[in-house]
C-alpha cells in the first residue's frame, strides 16, 4: 500500500463519520482511488465483514483483484468476489455485483457477519442499486441499527442522497487530474450521417494527430459490442493494437484489454464500462462518440431492451477524465460545442425509465407494496401496476397482490419474470429458450422463427451447412453457456408437464414454451390474404410479407417493434391450438358475444370460446338475453346516432323547455342508457333502429311527476272547443298550432301553452294559411274583417260571421242550394 492516492488525504474523516455517524456519502473523482482504496481504509474500522457493491460482473472482479494485490494477497484470502455464475469467498471484504446484494437481504435481512455495506459508483443509478440501498436502509432501521453504510460515486448531486440517508456527513475528495484539452466538430454531423464511419474516421484523425506528440493509448467510446466490432473492422489499417472491451466479452479477454500494452500503441475500443471503477493504463487520448446503450422497458418484447441515447454531460465529462489520469491528454468529441447545451444533465435513474417486474416481485418477496421504503427516485405507480398485473398473470402474485409459493421460486431464478416462470413451467427443456429470449438475436437478416435460432444454437456448423443466414457466434456463445447455467437450475420436469390436464413429458414445442412466457402475445390469424393477427392482449400485429410463419393460424410473438396502432413481429413461433388448450385450460372461456355489427348494419349474436381476445371457437347464439340484445342495440344507436319520428320529437322538443327535467341532446340522451335499454330488446336491425318511437322511452326517462309536470307547462295538445286534439309544435321560439278558423269560433280569450300564448296558424277550408296571430281577441276585432271579405267569395258554402266570437265552432259547410 505504498502508492498514494488523492482519496488517501479524506479517508481520515470518512473513517471517522463511519465511526460517528455509521453512514457516509463519498464524492470522487475518477482515479481518486476510492474503489481501492477505501474498503482497505474501513477493514480496521468496522466490525465485521465488508460488502462492496459494483454495477457490472468485469468491475467487481477487478476491484477484488486490485484491492487484494494491494494487501500483497491471493484473492480467496482477505478478498473475495461474488457474481453471476462465480465466486470466491473473501475473510473481511467481499465485492458483490448489485443483484447479489439484492438475494442476500431476502435470505438473510439483518445480513449476519455484515459491518458495512458500500455501493460503489451510486451515480449510475441502477435499479438495483436503488433498490439494495432502499432494502439495507430499512433492514438498518429494524434489525441493524449497527450497520454501516457508504454511498460512493464520482459524478452525484450528494446532497438528496445525504438527506434520504437522515442527513448522512457528504465527504469530498478533489482527485488528481492533469490537464486534458477538449476538441469538438467544427459543425454538428448531418442527420444522416452513420454512427460507425463517423466513429472511425474520429478515432483515425486523433491516432494520427496524437501519434508523434502526446501518444500512449486511446480510449473509444462506443455505444455496444455491435458498434465496437464494426469499427475494429474499419480501423484494420492503422498501426496500432485494437481491443475491444465490452461487459459480455470472457474474462480472459477483458483482462487482456486492462494489461499493459505491449510493443504497438493500443487503441481500446470499449462501452460505457470503461468510464468508472476500471484501470485502463496509460490512457492519454479519449474519444469520445457520444452515446451509450441504456436499459428502457420496451412494450413491445414485453422485457428490458437497450437503446442507445446521447450522453449526459456527466457522463461526457467522466469519460473526458479518463484521458488525464497519468499526463496531459485529449478528449475528441463527437459533437460540435454548440450542441453541449442540448445534452441532458445526468442520465436517467433506471428505476424511471425501466420495466418493474422483477422490482415489484422483490418488493412482494420482501413484504412491500414499495411506499414504505426510501427510494432516491420512488418507482412510478404505473410502471408498477404493469407489473404486478403481469405477475398475477404469471402466478407470482395472488389476488391480494401477495407472494404465492410460485413467486418466490421466481424471485430465485436470475431471469425475467416472464422467462423464469417458462423455466419452472417448462423445466429443462426450456433453458436454450430462455437464454435465447435473454439475449440479443444471434442471426442477422434471418426471418422470424424462433427455430430457427434454436437450431443455430443446438448445431451452428450443421445450421450454417443448410442455412444462409449470418451467425454470430460470440452472441451463441454466450447464449450455450446461460443455457447451460439455466439447466442446472431448472426442475428436469416442469409443472406444465405431466399434470392433470397439462402436457405430456417432453413435448412442450418452441410456441408452447413461449406461450408460457408471453401468455399476452399469443396471436390468432385475421381473416383476409395477409398475414394479420390479433393478440390474446387485445393489440393488432403483422408480419412482413413472404414471412413463412405468417401462414400459421396461431402463433406466439416473443419480439414486436413496439409500434401503438398495430405492431410489426420481429421474432416469434407456431402453437398448435391443442398445446394452448392444454396450457390454458384455466382461462379458456365460453362467452355469448352479442354485438353490433357495423358493417353488416345489424346484431350478431354469437357463442365463443375466448383466450384472451382470441375466438378460438364461434357458433351462432340461437336465444340471447334481452339484456344483452338491448345492450347491442344501444351499440349501434350510439354508432348511427338517434332517429326521431314526429312525436318522439315533438315530446322531446316539450322536454327541453323545462331544463329541470334534464338535457335531451343526442350526446346526453346516448351517454345515459338506463331510460333506453327497456325499449331496445327487439331492435336488432338498423331499419329497426331507425322506425324506433322513442316517445313512451323519453316519457320514462322523467319520470310520472316529470310527465305531470310537462303537462301543465308545456302541453302537448290544445283542446279545440269541438274537443279536437291539435299537437302544438314546439320546434320554434313560439309554440305553434294550425287550425281551420271556423274551429275558434267563440273562443274569446288566446289559447295557451302552460303560460306561453300560442302562435296560431289559421287555416282556410281549403287548408291554407290565411292568418297568423299571438292575440286571438285582437285578430277577431282587427285583421278578421279583411279576411271575411276575402274568404266569403271563395268559401260562399262555409259560415263567415259578422261576430265570430257569438258565433259556434264548426268544421262543416252549409248544404248546397242553401
């Protein structure tokens, strides 16, 4: 430990807020050396065994190595590591990669042998990371009050950190740095422009300009293992040593790329993974290309995709440092300086952006709905309904959102929710499968077919004899060594096996398999030519034209682009119809479909057998409910909108004059379908629909006191003195009546509607309008003479009284000859 490091002048108060406080935050620059240095600095300090966390399996590794070659020891000794698929057990300190953390609280809460627990790199904000910290804080409060706990990272807003860890002591530490001279575009890149050759063209620039002066190695930035193989192939030429160095590379490999170089200059080509806790030597020149590959919960897969975004500035500036570490460097960018603004502060927390199901199963495994835990950034509400609905899908979860006994063998499986569950539901023959669903696609170009991936992972040499499609073997690779892994953990029979009313052993097929995993995407065929599907969610998906699997009638999509109104399949596998009754036997159910047929302009009335929305059966329904004819009925009004006869609208129109009885716009009248229901039963057709009289309806829309109360306001007829109903029109301002005149005859006082005149229309014998008036007494008095002088020529057989008030109603003509 002769090597000083910058960390080395705080690690005085750090210890000492330890001692104090038993909890810390640490800000640390790059190249401080507080991976190093700090666990050996707290090894004297607290009781107890100390874990370190570290966001990847390459960093927790190097960092046990590092610290115990700095005790002079073997790893084993003081020093141990644990990650996926390896361990080695340490005596005081043990470097854990966050998801272990994570499996060692929900075996042992109060973490027996435990004095502190560090996470390491905290800014990177995994979901694990929030989540073990969340988890540890409260196993603190309730059962190890004596625990200590350390927050590190080298890019952090510290301070709501602090606040969350009760007002924890923030502890600084400057770094050591030397210069480091940035270089941008002189203009941002073209729209077009393509990641790869632009990467590449960068990267020879700065070797050369580097080459004579500053030299040492050069550190590439690059968004994932795709891009950094590309780019290696463009860079073929130049004089140097390309690496590559990328999470999913062997050991043996990443190893290489962190030895010292040998004879040529070297240029590493490596992903976000190089920007903290690993030990590059003799890095002098950054580039920088300015994204990085992030997790983002995609809809469409139904998993965690990584997209490739641009990078914060604090990432920018993380990676920048790398080049000043052991002398002056550069940092090439690939972005002009006016596009620095644009770019986001601090990448954002996974917890916001990810899928919640593995959260929320830890959360249920733990006995947490979440809200009791301190999160730094609480997991949206929505992100965890989604999950907790997929696993009560799947099981996991019970009615009552509580673990089932099948939940937690889930929580124990490294995998998705959705892959783990195919697992222990599958049994062994599923692993190839899960890990295959785990990865990236391994061939490129090749069409949908699950099997077809399959096949390459169980031969690739007899796949690439009868196939044409490009394999790319390290993704194979890695794909046998998970499945390998998986088998081991799977039961040799799973549960869908060999059960009553499952399947028989060993006969689960690619679609079956996926079906269990994707119970939401299992697709029947539309009918029509082109290879259409409705999904047993509910969504509409696609294949390409000539994909062979879009002949199949039932499939299940393992992969889709994501697409809201109907989606493209990228990857999936046929399912015979009896697999799926086997597997859902539970959820297949008899349903009396009666529904309004818009193109057919009448109800269907139909029984279905439904998985989902899939109609795996459909017979015609010989006698449905009148209830559930209305309910179609009410369907297609609402789909063709209200017919109206001549009463229907006169009462409605009386209706709308007494606003306390309610509006009777369509809108209204269609939202509201307790009134309409009753008189629906028997309108199955739109002709039906449209010789509708809704009268009798809207009169039991307002009740009997509604009805008395019209009466008396707005009436539907005037009574002529004859006795005679004559309907008052109420589709004007005025209400409105037409009549012969020799029908009012001595009516003395203006008819009236509740408290409104009447407009009156006379009407001549003949039935023509001859006079209109508002005041009947007046008109008699006034306009009447001129209309008898009129009218007694034309009409000699019909009475036109001096005095029509004395005189008697009438509807008759006088005999001829009289």
């Amino acid at each position: 430990m002769s090597q000083s490091f910058p960390i080395d002048a705080v690690t005085p108060e750090l210890c000492a807020a330890i001692a104090a406080e038993g909890r810390a935050v640490l800000v640390a620059p790059p190249g401080a050396g507080k991976t190093t240095r700090v666990p050996l600095a707290l090894m004297g300090q607290v009781a107890g065994r100390i874990l370190m966390l570290e966001p990847r399996r390459l960093a927790a590794r190097a960092a046990a190595e590092r610290l115990a070659e700095q005790l002079g020891e073997a790893l084993g000794e003081s020093v141990g590591y644990r990650i996926r698929g390896e361990s080695l057990r340490g005596a005081r300190i043990e470097v854990v990669t966050e998801g272990i953390l994570t499996r060692m609280l929900q075996s042992d809460p109060s973490l027996d042998g435990i004095g502190c627990v560090i996470f390491d790199e905290f800014h990177e904000r995994s979901l694990n990371a929030d989540l073990g910290l969340a988890l540890v804080w409260e196993a603190r409060a309730a059962l190890r009050p004596d625990l200590a706990v350390l927050v590190m990272s080298a890019t952090l807003d510290a301070e709501p950190v602090a606040a969350m860890l009760d007002d924890a002591p923030v502890i600084r530490s400057e770094g050591r740095a030397f210069p480091v001279e940035t270089r941008w575009l002189d203009r941002p890149l073209p729209a077009a422009a393509r990641l790869v050759p632009e990467a590449a063209r960068l990267i020879t620039e700065a070797e050369a300009a580097t080459r004579e002066g500053i030299g040492g190695t050069i550190l590439a930035f690059l968004p994932g293992e795709g891009e950094i193989h590309r780019v290696a192939a463009l860079l073929g030429d130049l004089p140097a040593e390309i690496v590559a160095l990328y999470g999913a590379m062997d050991f043996k490999a990443q190893r290489a790329a962190l030895a010292p170089a040998q004879g040529k200059r070297r240029i590493v080509l490596a992903t976000s993974i190089a920007e903290t806790s690993l030990t590059i030597p003799g890095v002098t020149v950054v580039v920088d290309a300015g994204r990085a590959r992030r997790a983002r919960f995609d809809p469409a897969s139904g998993m965690s995709r990584l997209v490739t975004e641009r990078v914060s500035r604090a990432e920018a500036e993380q990676r920048r440092g790398r080049a000043g570490r052991v002398a002056e460097g550069i940092c090439y960018r690939l972005w002009a300086r006016a596009e620095e603004g644009a770019l986001p502060a601090f990448a954002p927390p996974e917890i916001a952006v990810a899928d919640l199901s593995g959260l929320a199963l830890e959360l249920a495994l733990w006995g947490s709905d979440g809200s009791d835990l301190a999160f730094l950034t609480p997991p949206p509400e929505a992100g965890l309904t989604e999950a907790r609905a997929l696993l009560h899908e799947l099981g996991a979860l019970d009615a009552a959102g509580r673990i089932t006994s099948h939940g937690r063998a889930l929580a124990a499986i490294p995998l998705h929710p959705r892959l783990g569950h195919m697992l222990l539901r599958a049994g062994r023959d599923a692993a190839d499968l899960a890990a295959l669903l785990a990865e990236r696609d391994p061939l490129k170009g090749a069409p949908a077919d699950l099997g077809l991936r399959l096949a390459a992972i169980r031969d690739a040499k007899a796949f690439a004899d009868r196939y044409p499609h490009e394999v790319n073997r390290a993704v194979i690779a890695r794909i046998r060594e998970e499945a390998r892994r998986l088998r081991a953990m799977a039961p040799a029979k799973g549960s869908a096996q060999g059960s009553a009313g499952g399947l028989s052993a060993g006969s689960l097929s690619a679609g079956a398999m996926a079906a269990l995993a994707y119970p939401d995407r299992i697709g029947l065929r539309r009918k029509g030519d082109q290879p259409r599907y409705i999904l047993s969610g509910g969504k509409g998906a696609y294949f390409n034209d000539g994909e062979v699997l879009g002949q199949n009638r039932l499939i299940v999509a393992s992969d889709l682009d994501g697409d809201m109104r109907e989606t493209r399949i990228r990857m999936a596998a046929p399912v015979d119809e009896a697999d799926l009754r086997a597997l859902f036997a539970d959820r297949i159910t008899m349903v009396e479909s009666v529904e309004w047929s818009k193109r057919e302009g009448r109800i269907l009335a139909r029984a279905q057998e439904r998985l989902g929305a899939l109609v795996l059966t459909d017979r015609a329904l010989d006698q449905p409910s009148p209830e559930a004819l209305a309910r179609a009925a009410l369907d297609g009004l609402r789909q063709n909108g209200l017919s109206w006869t001549p009463a229907a609208a006169r009462m409605r129109a009386r209706i709308a004059l007494l606003p306390e009885l309610g509006p009777v716009d369509d809108a209204t009248l269609l939202a509201d379908d307790d009134w309409l229901l009753p008189y629906l039963g028997n309108s199955r057709s739109l002709a039906a629909l449209r010789g509708l009289d809704l009268t009798e309806a809207l009169k039991a829309r307002i009740g009997w006191e509604g009805q008395r109360r019209l009466d008396e306001a707005v009436p539907a007829h005037f009574t002529t003195p004859l006795g005679r109903k004559v309907p008052i029109d109420y589709d004007h301002e005025t209400p409105s009546i037409e009549l012969r005149l020799q029908e009012l005859f001595g009516v003395t006082r203006h008819p009236m509607a509740g408290v409104r005149p009447l407009r009156i229309t006379m009407l001549s014998p003949g039935g023509k309008p001859i006079a209109v008036t508002t005041d009947l007494p007046g008109f008699w008095t006034g306009g009447y003479g001129d209309v008898r002088r009129d009218m007694r020529g034309r009409y000699p057989r019909h009475p036109w009284p001096e005095d029509p008030r004395e005189a008697d109603p009438t509807l008759r003509a006088k005999p001829r000859g009289t």
